[in-house]
C-alpha cells in the first residue's frame, strides 16, 4: 500500500518519501545571500522527500521583500551551493523556487527606487516586508504602485526566468526548480482577471492571460528539462490582493496546457494559502482540475498543499488525491518532522513571532528527538 513514506519518482527527482517541505520565506538572507544559518535550516530538514526553497528572486526587479535570497548574483549562487550541498550530504533532494514577485513589491527595494511592474497599473492591497538599514528593525509596509510591462519587455521576464533556472540547477546545484505561479505574484497577476486589465495578446481571454506563464513553463523546461520542473498554482486563494471570479475554466485550460510539457510535479495550493480550505463565495473543484490534466496526459506527480495534518495527508496519499503533500509551518517547528509523522510522536508548536527576519531563534534551534525517541 502507497502510504506518506513511500519513495516516488516525480520526473527526474527521487522523493525518498511523499512529504515535501513547502517554500517558506524567511527573510534571514542579507544582500540576497544565504549564509551559514540558511545551510543549517535546510540540512536540518533534509529528511523530507523533497525540500522546495524559500521564493528566491530570479531578478533584483522580481524582489518584493527584504533579506530574501536571489539567483543574479555570483554570490548569492555561491550562498546556494553550499545550501544544495549540506542537502545532498544529508541524503535530501532540494529544488529552487523561482520568483518574480510583480507589484508585491515595494519602491525601496527596487533597482533605482523604480516602481514595481505588474500586467496592469493596479496597486495590490497587501504589505511587504521591509528593512529600515539605520535601526535595522524590519516590518511590513503597503506595496507601491506598479507600472504595467510593455509587451517588449515580456520576452526579457522569459529569459530570465530560464536564465534563473540554468543558474539554479547548473551553478548552485540544486535538482530541479519549481516556478512560483501562485500567491498572487507576477504570473498570477497576469493569469488573473482581477490584476489583469490588458487589451494586448496577454489580456483578456484565458488563452491571452495564461500566455506569459506558460511561454515561462516552456523556457524553463527547455532550460533545464521539463522532468526537472515543478510548477507551483493557487486557483482560489486571495493572498496579496489577487482575484478571479470564474478560476475553474481557466484552470481547466492550464492543466490541459502544462499536461504537454512532461513536468515533473504540479504543486497546488488548496483554498487561501495560509488559511482556510474553503474560501467563501470561490467554490473549486480540486478533483476536476486534476483529471483534466491527466486526461490531457500529464504525467507529473500532483502535489497538494494548505492545513494538511497527518491524517489528511495519509488519506490523500491512500486515495490517490495527491501523490505528494507539502508542510509548511509545522516544518519550520519540526526539522525532523518526518520522523516525527513516522513515529506517531508530538509536534513541536510554532512561534509565529519568529516566522520573518533574525536569527537564530525560531529557525535554527526548534528540539529534535533525542535518539531512541519516536
């Protein structure tokens, strides 16, 4: 019987067992850099059959919050390798999340102090996270208002997100990546109706807004090999301002659309992301959207997401709902949640306090089992 700690095969990454740990930013990466901390967190949790980083930014322009890690810079790559090696050393598997975060971003961080982009000139009603460098103390403050990208400067989002993706796998080491289309972020935003008020070939129908995400699944599947290509969607959920009254055909189009490109896993966020599993008046047929990418020939593993706690995620396993089931919070709390899960023993609970920006409290020094526990 296929139970959560059952090995899987999702394209090219070997799972040693069907428990991800979900991306999870953390804000502890100055200059964009992780550092010696960074190694720690995810050597720690290297037991999980598939560790997805934090959002990391393929671009300073994709940046939306302070001290998150990048992919364009020599040192933030050297910052990474020794991350993917600590993993692998500790026998895990890690895959790059690749993120332009569009208008959930803030002038400050910026280059050049420019306005954040976006499919349209629609500023987003949510807060970032921001750093004042002279206290050093950080907190969230309203995202500016975005332009919208010219339609000349599509081609160039594509490439770097390609580029990031040869630079993830080839320089830092990493087994794969996943491309973050969810949460509300640039992809969303052009997906989307309601951040999305286009009159070009990328507005309008959901053949034109499902265009740049899916000209950026092909980029970087041809990068790096679609069996190493993971994809993260949300269909309903409302984080960072975002909104589409009608999602289930227009998720139905992608799932037939991302069936073709031989992914190794597509990754959904059920409900509102960090919260409930239900989102009032935005019903969701979860269950439709996975057969019609199967039934369009979508091979990859189906991975799912949002309030799953073990005996959700042994029935989704055992129903064959998911191939895979991610955790977030209760991994920051449980570096070895794994064995935790497999022992049947209690969880550490999580101190929502330290969730953004630090140290090393509540990121690095969360208790293990001693051995013989569990």
């Amino acid at each position: 019987m296929t139970t959560l700690f059952s090995p899987l095969h999702a394209g090219a990454l070997r799972l040693s067992n069907r428990i991800a740990m979900a991306p999870l930013t953390r804000n502890r990466s100055p200059e964009g850099v992780p550092g010696d901390l960074g190694v720690a967190y995810y050597r720690q949790r290297a037991s999980a059959g598939l560790l997805i980083s934090e959002g990391t930014a393929i671009s300073h322009q994709g940046q939306g919050y302070a001290d998150v890690p990048g992919l364009y810079g020599s040192e933030q790559l050297d910052g990474w390798k020794r991350v993917t090696d600590a993993v692998h050393s500790a026998g895990g598997s890690i895959v790059c999340q690749l993120w332009h975060v569009g208008r959930v971003s803030h002038s400050s961080l910026q280059p050049g102090y420019a306005a954040p982009v976006s499919a349209s000139a629609l500023q987003a009603h949510t807060r970032t996270y921001v750093i004042d460098r002279a206290s050093g103390r950080g907190g969230f403050e309203p995202t500016s208002m975005p332009r919208a990208l010219d339609a000349a400067e599509l081609p160039e989002v594509v490439h770097t997100f390609a580029a990031a993706a040869r630079h993830a796998v080839q320089t830092a080491g990493f087994d794969g990546v996943e491309i973050h289309a969810a949460n509300g972020y640039l992809l969303e935003q052009f997906l989307k109706s309601g951040a999305n008020q286009r009159r070009d070939d990328y507005g309008g129908s959901i053949p034109h807004r499902a265009r740049l995400l899916l000209e950026v699944t092909r980029a970087v599947a041809d990068a790096v090999g679609g069996a190493r290509t993971g994809i993260r969607l949300s269909p309903v959920t409302p984080a960072n301002d975002i909104d589409e009254p009608d999602p289930q055909p227009l998720y139905a189009y992608l799932a037939r659309q991302l069936a073709r490109l031989g992914l190794a896993y597509v990754h959904v966020i059920e409900g509102a992301t960090g919260g409930p599993r239900e989102v009032e008046s935005r019903p969701f047929d979860y269950a439709a959207f996975k057969a019609a990418y199967r039934d369009a020939g979508g091979q990859g593993a189906w991975m799912v997401n949002n309030g799953y706690d073990q005996a959700m995620a042994e029935q989704a396993i055992a129903s064959g709902h998911a191939d895979v089931v991610a955790f977030g919070k209760a991994f920051i709390a449980n570096p070895d949640l794994v064995q935790r899960l497999r022992s049947g023993a209690a969880l550490n609970p999580w101190d929502k306090t330290t969730f953004y920006g630090g140290g090393a409290r509540g990121y690095t020094d969360y208790p293990v089992l001693a051995p013989g526990q569990g």
